[in-house]
C-alpha cells in the first residue's frame, strides 16, 4: 500500500514522467525533466524499490565518497513534487528514471498507484526518437494519445502505431485501461548526431509541455545551450561533404513538407507562446518548490557519421513517428 505522508495536498497536479533509455534518443526526454526538477527546486518524496525492476549488470549501481564514507546510488525511478506560481498555481509530480529491465506491468501498476494517491489529472510522458529530421530545423515534436476524446480536445494524433515498444508505451496504454488521461510527446532527434545531450530536443519538448498544459516554464540557459549545439553540429558538418549534402537533402525535404503549416496553426502558436513569455501580468516564471515537501535521504558532441543504409527508424522526413520508433540496434525483449 502506498503511504505518501509528508506530502501536502496538491493543486490540479500532472505527472510528467521520462525515461533515460531506448526511448530517450540525446537524453532530451529525460533532460526536459531533469530540467523542470532544477528549475522548480523538486523534492523527492518516493523511490522504486530498485531490486524489483532493474537487471544490476545492465544498470549498475554507482560507488561515490561522501566525506570519507562510501556510499551507493542504486539505479530506480525516483518521484518528486514541484508547485508552479503565479496567478494560477498547480503541482506537477515529476517521474524521472531508467527504463525497467522487468515486471513492466508492476512497475506501472506503481506508478498509477502514486497517481491515483496523489489525484493526479492527467500523465504526460516525454520521449526522444532518433529520425530523419536536419538538426537545422526546429525539432518536430509529435503529441499522441491512445484516447479518441482526449486526442479531439487537445489536438492530439490518436496513435496507431505497430511494432516494437517502450516503457513509454506501455505506461500509457497502462494509463489509458486504468482511465487515467495520458499523453505521449516524442521529439524527433537527427540520427546523424545522435550523441547526448541535445539542448534544442530539449527545449522543444519543454515547449509543447508549455502549450499541452498552459504552463509557462523558465527555461535558463537552455535556448543558448540549444543555441551553441547547434552551431556546433553546423561546424561539425561542414567538415564532411557527404554529411553536408545528406543534410541539405534532409532539408529540401522538411520544408517542402511544412508548406502547408507555414501560415497556420504553427505561427499562431509560436505568436501565442512569444506573448505569453512576455506578458508581465502572466505572474512569476516560477516559484520554488514547497520546503514543507518531504526530501528523500535514502558531452561534448563528435562528428556525425555517415547516414547507415540500414537505419531501423522509420520516422517520416519531416515529423517524428507518432509512437516508438524501432531500436537502433536490436529489439527490445
């Protein structure tokens, strides 16, 4: 039985849940909620039993000093609180941690648990797939959900995808036969420069959690970060002609496919998210968390390799799949 004492009563709480793994393409996934964990200063209040879900020689624990005395941190999924401020406060529970190696069912069933617990609304879930996008566009960013109304009120693609899946598919699906509103955002992550992290996927999936559930959230250096990735990327590129041709082509390709986006909801959106950031009366960017919530006390970028014929992706050019991509080397068990 889950006890969450310690945890104050939450105002119209989301959980917003990522998973370092196969489907965190550039640890962007899980770099958006590491993100909002920092900037709204979250306090742990729940941990995974990790013996239950984690295979220890694929996910190993970590040794470290803390002032003489050798401790260790166990790999699991750890659950904080973060309250936003301003003129229309709400809690967000923060999920942030590595995808299970067992008893998938369980580990959700956990999950839901802490949401019922909580009065959780609804359950955002962030993943990163790597795809045929040019890292010189905006990042496309795909939000589906297994719920016709839900994907009617919120603009949202009903998934139909088929294959291979994810804790980030199946958590959502868990969701949905247990009732509970559950939408998934996949950010497309170029395959060419794969390598972690990537600031711009980053703060495009930041971006559409802002939108999905009106929130506005401070977003620090990351808009430089993304800024100098890259400029980094487009140095890196250069430096091969095959790899610069390949990205023009990727180019020619997302443009020609967002035409029809070009005056439509896609600027009014953009001209919706500039006012609001700018609005002095939309309140504080953030406040931080609750001190009364309960503490738990328990890269540099490389060259981009030439396009492999035998890429297992299957994102379209110029937007994500609207569920898991394949793995990049082989199937998940």
């Amino acid at each position: 039985m889950i006890e969450l004492e310690g945890v104050p009563e939450l105002i119209d709480p989301v959980m917003v849940a990522a998973f370092e793994g196969w489907n965190d393409a550039g640890d962007a996934a899980s770099g958006a909620v590491a993100h909002l964990d920092r900037e709204w200063k979250g306090e742990v209040f729940a941990a995974l039993d990790a013996e239950d879900y984690y295979d220890f020689q694929v996910n190993r624990p970590t040794v470290w000093l803390d002032n003489g005395v050798r401790k260790i941190i166990w790999p699991t999924t750890r659950l904080s609180v973060v309250r936003i401020g301003g003129a229309k406060p709400r809690d967000l529970v923060l999920v942030r941690g590595i995808e299970p190696s067992m008893r998938w069912r369980s580990f959700c069933n956990e999950i839901l648990g802490f949401a019922h617990e909580l009065g959780v609304e609804m359950v955002v879930i962030l993943g990163a797939l790597l795809g045929d996008t040019p890292h010189t566009r905006p990042v496309p960013v795909s939000g589906v959900t297994s719920d016709a109304d839900l994907a009617r009120t919120m603009d949202l693609e009903e998934t139909k995808y088929e294959g291979p899946t994810g804790i980030v598919g199946i958590l959502q699906e868990a969701c949905t036969h247990a009732g509970v509103p559950a939408v998934s955002l996949w950010a497309a992550v170029p395959h060419y420069v794969s390598q972690p992290p990537n600031p711009k996927a980053t703060l495009a999936l930041l971006n559409r959690l802002e939108d999905l559930i009106d929130i506005r959230i401070p977003l620090g250096e990351l808009p430089e970060d993304a800024r100098a990735w890259q400029l980094g990327v487009d140095q890196l590129a250069a430096e091969d002609s095959e790899v610069a041709e390949y990205v023009q082509t990727l180019e020619e390709a997302r443009d020609t496919a967002d035409l029809p986006e070009a005056s439509g909801d896609a600027i009014a959106r953009e001209f919706e998210r500039y006012l609001r950031r700018r609005d002095p009366a939309a309140g504080p960017a953030a406040e931080p968390g609750d001190p009364s919530y309960l503490r738990d006390t328990s890269s540099g970028l490389t060259r981009p390799p030439k396009r492999k014929d035998s890429t297992a992706e299957e994102p379209p050019p110029a937007a994500p799949s609207p569920e898991e991509p394949e793995p990049p080397d082989s199937p998940e068990p």
